[in-house]
C-alpha cells in the first residue's frame, strides 16, 4: 500500500510565517485551493480564493487599492470579505458577484487557514508551539517547498531511525537506529506520540557544539504529531544521569524544540515549514547560524530523499508491497489517523 | 464553462506572412496538422502534410532538390503537388505514396492556408485586410507564439475594457472600460462587431505622440471579428468634436487598422500574429519604431495573462461557473459563433 | 500500424559493458525494471532490484559495506543475493525482506542481464560477438541514451538504405539505397538476416582512409539481428574482385564487425550500446579515433532522428498508416519475430 495522495479537509493548516504576509499580495496554494493572502490596513490577515469569479485570472496578479483588491485583466474589485463592489462598464454589480473567504487565524507565529466547510471553523482548537513566540526562547526557522506528498514527510518525521542513515555526521548517531520507540495513538486528540529515551548516548556533533557538553549524553526524544498539520518534537538532551528534578525548573537539561508545520500544496507537493527553538544560548547569533545551517541541511536532505521517493510513486506506480517493522509504529499510527481524518471529510469542493 | 479547446475545421486561417516562406523547408504546425510550406520556383506557395508516409520523417527537416523535397531518413522524393517520385531500392512507386497538399492563397500580405476537406475551400470567402499592403499606409507586425487555446485569444480580443487594466499606461485609459459598446453578431456572415464610440477621451501616450493631438480626442474602436480567423479593430482618433464628413475622405482624423490573425497551432496553443497599419507619419521610421515597440509589449501583456490561464485552466480543470456581464456580450457572441462553426465541421481527419 | 511499445521478456539484454561494473553502485533500469549493480568482492557482477523493501528508497543511493548494500534511508541491508540481513531498531528480520535478485552473464565484453521468470535463464543461449574481446581485432565502442522505443531502431538498423540520407558523406553512399537486398528470416533461431553484396562500389571515405584503398570496391553488408537484443553487422571491404578465397582465411579483404546492443530501458527509451570491432590497423589509435568519431556521429545522426520519430508518436499518436516497400523486409520479419517473442513472454511482472 503506498503513502496516500488523501488530504484531510475541515482542519487548519500553516499557511506562512506571519511575518510573511504584509501589504503585498501573496499567492500560495493549500490543499489544491490557490489562495491570495494580504494583511488588511487594520492589520487582520485576509484570504480569499485567488479567482476573479470573471474569468478565473488569478487577483495574486492584480492591485491592491486600500483594501480592495482591482482584477488585472478586466477591473473586477474585491473587499476584504470577498465581496465585488465594482465591475467594469456598468454600475449594477451581479449577486452572486463574490470570492471564498477563508476564516484565518494568528498564533504562535504562524497564519493559520481553515480549509474546508466554514461552520466548525473553531480556532480554539489549533494546536499550540508556544515557544515560538514566548520569552527565554531564540528560535531558527525555514521553509522549503518539497515536490513530494504530505503522508512521505509525516512518515519520515515519525521514524526518526532515518537519522543514523540519511543525516550520518549532522544529528544520526548510531543510537537513534538502534534506540527501541513507545508509541501511543491518542485518537480522541488526534495525536501520535513516538518516545526514544536514549540513556547513554553520543552526543551528536552540533549539540555538542551549542550547549559545550562533553562526552555521552542523556538524549530524549518525544515526538507529538497533531494529525495532520503540526510536528513537535520536544528534543532533551544533558550530561548522562541527569534527570529532570521532581519538581521544579529542568534547568540542568538543555531543550530544544523542533517543529515542523506540514501543509499540503497539492496532492503530491508540501510546504515543509521548519523551526528550531532553544532555552539556551539565547541570542548568540553564532548557534543561531550554526543550528539554522545544520537544520537546513538535513531538511535539504529530506527534501532530496522524499523528492526522490514521490518521483519513484511517479514512476513505478503505487501497486506496491510495502514491509513494515517496529520503527513504523508511529509512521503507521499516523497513517490510520490521517485516513480516518480523511473519511469524516467532505470531498473536495475546490 | 471554460472557454473551448475545439476548433473549427473547414475554415482559412492565416499560416505565415507571405515574407516567412522562401526557398527554405519551413514547419509550422495549423489546428493541430503538421505542415511544411516552401515558395517553388513558380514562386507559388506548396503546403504539404509534413510526414513521409513511410515512416512519418518530417519532410521540413529534408532537402529540397528542385521543387521536390527529399525525406532525410530514406530518400521519399515528393513533388511539390505533393506525389511520390521516388523511393529507395526499386523503381515501382506504390500508387498510394502521396501526401495531402492544402490548399492556399496569397492575399494582403498573408499566406492563407484552408484547413479542412478540399472541396468548399473558396479562395474568394477569405476575409481582407487591404490596408496590410496598400499604398499611403505603413504597417508593423509581428508573430508572438501563445501557450493559450484560440477561444482565450478571442475572448481578449473582444473585449478592450481589459486595455485599461493590464494594458493602463500602454492603450488603456479609464473611460475605455466605462464606456458602453454596442454589439451585433452576423451569423449569416459569421462576423461579430463590437463598437465603442467614445466621444471625449483622454488621448493614450503612444497616440498623442504619433499624432501630435494634443487634449482630449474623440475615439472610435470598431471591431470586426470574421470567425474564426481574422480580426480587426478600426480604430479613429481626432481632436474632440471632429466626425467623419458627410462625403469625401476623413482626412482630419487618423486611421489606425490594428489586425490580428488568430491561428489555432494546437487544441491549446494559438500562433498570434499582429499587425499595426496606420495612414498617417507614413514611412516615419521613428514612428514605426515606437508603434511596433509599444504594440509588442501590448501583444507581450497579453500573451502573459493568456498563457496564465491557460496554465490554470491546466490544473484546476474546466469545471468551473464564469460569471460574464454586459462587455462579454461580444465574446459570448463570438463563442456562439464558433461552436456553431465547430458543429457544422467535420471530425478532424488528422 | 505504429512500431510497438512492447518488450519481450524472458530474454537476456545487454545491461552494460563490463568496464562500467566495478565497486560503485550503478543504476540502470532495463525493460522498466530499475536494477542496481556492483561487482562483488568475488569480481561477480551483482544485480539486485533497486528498491528497498521497506518504503522503496533506492539501493543505488545508498552505501556498499563490503559486498552488503546499506539503504541510504533507514539502513536496512542486503547481502548480494538480495537477502535482508539487518533492520534498524530490532534483531529479528521479517521472512520476506528480500530484494529480487537477477541472473547475470558476462560474454564477449558485456555484461548480460535476465529479464523474466528466473527457470528458464540459460548463459548459453546468449548470442555471441566474439570479436569484440578476441585477439587480431581491435575494437571501438560507445553507449547513447537514446528517447525512442526499442522498435524504432530496429527499424533503422535494419535498412541501412537509410546511410544514404541521414548518413550521406559519412558512411552512406548512393549504392547502398540503389543495391537490392536479400532478407531471411530464421525463426526457429530468433534471428533475421539481410544481405546487401554491393560488387562495384564508391568507397565511403573514413573506409578509405582506414584501408588505403583507393578506388571502386566491392562491399557486403551482412546483417544478423539475434531479436530482440543483439544485431551484427558483418562488414567486408575489398577492391573490386577480390573475393573470399575457397579455402584459407580472407586476408585479401578487410572486416569490420558493428554491433549493436539495443537494451531496452523503458518502454519509449532504449540504450543504445555501439561497438565497431576491425583487423587491419590493428592498435593504431588514430584510426582508432577516426573510427570512434565518425561512428558515434552516426549513431548521434540515429539518435536525433529516432528522438524525434518518438515525439511524433507521442504528439500524432499511433493510429496511422505506414507505408512499406522492399527495404523494409527485414525490418518487417524483425517485427513479426518481436512480436512472437512477445506473444510467448508473460506480462511484465514489475
């Protein structure tokens, strides 16, 4: 069975960095539905569907006049809401004259986007990354469009055992293959979590580096995957025996948190948008490089493999025999999770 | 419902400018039929089906020997009526070594060329244009490959109210879409003809320049669209005020003939030849020079925002609601037009 | 009737010289089938399925730990009969973690690979070519990646009528195209001959100037095509009269063997592997070099041509007529014999 082309619809996904969307007209696909994005003069995020209702040209390519968005092929105009308050020629504007807004929400650093039916759009029940945003935190991020399927990055970020092999010499060492998981499927909330308590390991070069640890390490990674749209993976790492205190700060530990918001463009593409924060080091620029490079490149590695595998779906078909062992725990949680998402979903509307 | 990818058969279209075919075998490929076209030593135009019937060859890249074109994979000879006069390894000719010969004619600076079964083609129903080659006018022109279906082309065509949007600062200034046309379609004829009379307009740049009106003009765009093939825009500037005399020739205004043959070269591409004649500055090199610069760029706007929608018609699929209002009445006229030319058309015999 | 996309099976196929093998990992994919390939510590050529059993990450982009291939992904390892011999995360390896190995030849300077059902894979039925690895021969060679289907050079080379046109001023000749064939089609041994004996013959000019000879000559062609997989030209050379002699070797004449290993790679892509054998000039690298020039001009002559036959099939598509005379024999009895092959092979199992 190969990695589903499905995409689960009524859920919010990442749909940029806030601080991507500004003044001027953006375009990014979501989920097969193209989408123009703007911040409004009162300083809200507005997306609409990026169609004039006219003759489709995208108002991406158009003019931003105040609020209002001016069609560049024929003068059709937009408000915020989505509304055509002029068309050319004629002063009667059509009823049904009217693009798809769609309900968006700011937190944690990330423009939120509901695709789907309006009604359950309930914002309260995105998932959270808090120290994105929050104070004592120095976070590194990217985004890399990944010309592969959603379910190829969820698999790969589930089994971290691919680190030994694929990111040998950045942040595999041989104990991440060789670590046994915990997994759990917390269906009600729709999270997968994969736990790799490493006791005595390596210490991966760069953690080296940035904290200035020497020698074996206590490594912890707990991954929670809010199906589909949001990767945490909460990254603990301190000198051997070093556990956290029972109550109290951990602040003999180091935390990093590495997230990952995975938002489908099509069915076989991805914005693959990544973040590294830290509780330590904060504000030297030096780590901040070093940590940015080092993530960067093993998302580059990533995206190189996932590319490769999508174009191997392209090319072989996707009649194929996959054999699954104890790794793919999490990887086949996720999978279930995302397919039963996918049959409580509308179809497509688009 | 999307613009259509049919085209009408059993209809001339323009293939070249009569300057393009020469001695040399040139390609080019109408509603989708390969074809070459060379200039024989009669001086007469040859248009052949460009495929030996051996093995398919493209006879365009052979050498021609005399009036007679030598495939250059195994040496079918044919003449410039389109027969077989020699093959390899044996003097027999099978009888059915032929390949189709079209039909063409020469006439206002163009090589017409009638696709379709041989019998009604007419060289006396193709559309003029005499400006193109008459004396006291001086014509530019040019050919833009476009990567959108001929309908998109049509639909642009007929409707200027765009100039002011994607054209503003080029031809386009605001009263061209306020300005109400009036529309006639003459099914009998298959023409479309779509006026717009503005009687107090601000005179575009590259007209204030050429002519030397300074202020407002009075401007008339009258559009003459001869499905499917040939369309052209009269178009008359004067000083505010200035109408045509009751006799005698118009000569206080200027006569700008802006022709466009629209060829269909795929279901999904369209070659676009333009041309602007003019009966005034004539011979001025400096004029041309700006009117042709001016109007490629036009042509070049154009060509971007069609290939767009080409492109999204690509991937979202044609499946979708336009919503059309009163300046798409000569567009929509000129759709009718055409499906009813495709429905009186054979299957394509391709 | 188009030439056919289809591909025998159960046949062996020349998957690369045996220089090309060594310790790295080699992909090349064969009939559609994606293969890996190394040369065991042993000096054996291993050829195993390129895809990983696990998510099918290819094994050629991955790493070689003695005669082991470890995948580049997640590290699951094969041993060089394909067998899984380590996972990560767990000491017990699944039953059925196997990759498909596949027999292996190597002959005459090639290395040969079965595409089939493994039982009825026999070495001895490989064709041979022995000169190209023999002493008293000298031997120039090549491979060109060809973006045709396997028939479409069949076809060429079995009707060499075709040097005239395409290869005019490299090797063909008028008499070739002029010089009637004789064809015979062997089907109890797979293999079509075709004989063109030219008596009194101009002689090619990279001909003479490897020989010496100056003058008229008398040349044979003798084509054997082993279908679907090997074609040898037998090529003799000599001044006019001078015939084999009834006994004793043929040391008045000059020979050259061409052959041709036409592997298919997909079913419109073909390798295209070139071998000019000759013994006179023995060693001499400039007619070496003038050799191996002109020889891979005229294959790249072939490639070109073939490369764009293809692309008319794919744009015209294959619903036409060809139109075949007598040179075509023996490309027509190559067809029938492939289609027989076919008609006896089992679907393809990939």
């Amino acid at each position: 069975m190969a990695p589903t082309t499905q995409i689960p619809r009524n859920q919010w996904y990442v749909a940029a960095y806030g601080s991507e969307i500004g003044a001027d007209l953006k375009a990014r696909t979501i989920c097969g539905e193209p989408i123009v994005f703007y911040r409004a003069s009162s300083g809200d995020v507005v997306a609409l569907a990026d169609r004039c209702v006219h003759r489709r040209f995208p108002l991406s390519k158009s003019r931003r006049v105040g609020d209002t968005i001016v069609c560049g092929y024929h003068g059709f105009s937009y408000d915020a809401a989505g509304a055509c308050v002029a068309v050319p020629g004629q002063t009667r504007i059509p009823r049904t004259a009217r693009v798809k807004s769609y309900p968006v929400a700011e937190q944690d650093s990330f423009v939120w986007v509901w695709i789907g039916d309006d009604e359950p759009a309930d914002a309260t029940t995105i998932p959270r990354a808090p120290w994105l945003a929050a104070e004592g935190w120095t976070t590194v991020r990217g985004m890399e469009p990944l010309a592969a399927r959603h379910s190829l990055l969820v698999d790969n970020l589930l089994d971290l055992s691919h680190e030994t092999y694929l990111h040998g010499g950045y942040i595999g060492t041989p104990e991440v293959a060789e670590t046994p998981i915990a997994t759990e499927a917390d269906e009600g909330n729709g999270v997968v979590r994969v736990s790799r308590h490493m006791d005595d390991a390596e210490c991966p070069p760069f953690y080296a580096k940035s904290t200035g640890i020497t020698g074996q390490i206590t490594r912890w990674q707990d991954i929670e995957y809010f199906s589909p749209c949001l990767y945490l993976l909460h990254s603990r790492i301190a000198p051997v025996g070093v556990l956290p205190p029972a109550s109290g700060p951990d602040d003999q530990a180091f935390h990093v948190e590495v997230v990952y918001a995975l938002t489908p463009e099509t069915e076989t593409s991805t914005h693959d948008f990544w973040m590294v924060a830290r509780d330590f080091a904060l504000g030297d620029e030096e780590v901040s490089t070093f940590l940015r490079d080092n993530n960067r490149t093993v998302v580059l590695q990533d995206v190189e493999a996932l590319n490769l595998l999508e174009e191997i779906l392209r090319t072989d078909g996707d009649a194929y025999q996959e054999l699954s062992i104890n790794i793919d725990t999490g990887g086949l949680a996720a999978r279930r999770m995302i397919k039963s998402q996918n049959d409580t979903s509308p179809a497509a509307t688009a």
